[in-house]
C-alpha cells in the first residue's frame, strides 16, 4: 500500500516516491531541527541525504516541485539581501552613521506559504513518533489536517488566523544565518477549538512551525485561535512569548544604523 501525506485530496497514483522534504540545492548539507520529542531543546542537525522518506505517492510528490523552486528564488532573494546588509555594516563601522537608499527586494509570499506548510508536513511524517499528534485533529503525523493539504496544493488557503507570518524581536537587529532551522512547535493545551467540551483533557500536539530562512524568521500557524495565545507544551525554547507577529505583510522593513535601510515585498 502506498503510503502518501496528500490522501486526502484524493488522486493517488500507485507508485511510492522518496520525497525530500528539504531539498538539498536549497540549504546544503544540513538542517537544524529543534522542538520534537527527539530534539526538545538543543538543536540538532540533519543530513540532507537522510531528509527524505517514502510518504509521498508520484502524483502528488511530482505536483509540488513548483514549491522547491520557490524556495529557491526566494533563497537567492534573501541571500542578495544579506550581502547587501553585510555591506552596508561595513560602510556604517567605517563612515558612521548616514542614511542609505532603501533597497527593495520581492518574494512569492504565497508560494513561500505553501513551501513551509509542504516541509513541515513532510519533516513531520517523517519523524514523528507514535504519539504525536496533529493539535487540530489530534491525527497521526501521517494525516495532516485536510485543510493544511488542501492549502499545500494550492486547493485552497488557509483562512486568517492561519498561515504564515513574519516574526521579530522589536529592537533586535536581523543577522544573517546561513541554511535553515526548524523549530516545530507542540502546543500544551492552548490552542483548542472554543467549543472543546467542558472536562475533557486539553487536545496538545503539532500546532505551528517556527523556521529562520537565512536570518528571517517566519512562523507557519495552523490553529485557529489566535497565534498570541500560543502556550508551548514545556518550556518556551523557541522564545515565542518574545516575538512580534505580522500576517501575511506585504512589506519587511529591514533598518540599519536606525533607519531603513531594506524593504521585502510580499506578493499573496
């Protein structure tokens, strides 16, 4: 039987593929994963050639190349980015400060959204044990929730508060980070439907994924209750409680010195 994340939406073909959830010629040897029972609070790495697994059928494996390709684009974007900061700290140690002319960069927001929704519904079929859950549906790692599937084809979208955000720290300057880190996020209980039934037990499991794609971070949420009332289950590793949250922005603004020095577009 062929085993496929993407059952949901029907069409299977009946051939297995090795999908690679994290592709190579995007971020190079490794990857550092943090937050699953397996890397709760130290960041470990994975070896690209090992972040695959036969989770995918064909059809649907085939039909998500277009989001790897996104990625792409979007990773040489953010690198031009980083090089063009690296420059300008140097004109800032060297000449003091001044103000530049604000470089402006764009990116597929969408695509990027589906991206993360893909490798986070492949890293987490991949890896995940036999009790964890999808928070939303409380389903096996196996079976994403059929809203996150429809949302990775390109089916439908993820309705507010849903979907990917841009995350900072107000104050903190971004660094460049070369290559990817995942920080899936299980939540303690925060995060049910309002109509839960009194004195049940809290639902907890996989309810968002926090990731740095070359020193921009970005969260992907997949509940829907408001990403602020998000309680880790443990403690808080990942510093969500520190972060501001912008959904769907059209326009980052990156400053240097003070003021602005960078602006990324988003297009939805």
């Amino acid at each position: 039987m062929v085993t496929c994340w993407a059952r949901s939406i029907g069409n299977c073909s009946t051939k297995q593929s090795l999908e690679h959830f994290i592709s190579a010629n995007l971020f190079g040897r490794e990857v550092a994963v943090r937050g699953f029972r397996w890397c709760p609070s130290e960041f470990k790495t994975i070896g690209i050639g090992s972040a695959g697994a036969k989770i995918l059928c064909t059809t649907h494996n085939t039909a998500l190349s277009e989001l790897d390709q996104a990625a792409g684009r979007a990773k040489r974007v953010l690198g031009e980015m980083a090089r063009a900061r690296e420059d300008r700290v140097v004109t800032l140690r060297v000449l003091g400060p001044r103000r530049f002319r604000v470089r402006r960069y764009a990116i597929d927001g969408h695509l990027i959204e589906r991206w993360a929704i893909k490798c986070l519904a492949g890293l987490f079929s991949a890896t995940g044990q036999d009790e964890d859950r999808w928070s939303r549906t409380q389903t096996d790692p196996i079976e994403p929730p059929p809203a996150l599937v429809n949302a990775a084809f390109g089916v439908n979208k993820l309705t507010y508060p849903m979907g990917l955000y841009y995350a900072h720290r107000i104050g903190q300057a971004v660094e460049y980070s070369d290559g990817l880190r995942l920080e899936p996020l299980l939540d303690g209980g925060s995060t049910n439907p309002k109509n839960e039934i009194p004195g049940t037990q809290p639902r907890t499991g996989l309810a968002a994924m926090l990731f740095m794609f070359l020193g921009i971070r970005f969260v992907i949420w997949l509940s829907s209750e408001p990403i602020n009332l998000f309680k880790p289950r443990g403690a808080d590793v990942s510093g969500m409680g520190r972060l501001t949250f912008a959904y769907r922005p059209l326009t980052v603004t990156i400053d240097q010195g003070g003021v602005p020095s960078q602006a990324l577009n988003l297009t939805w």
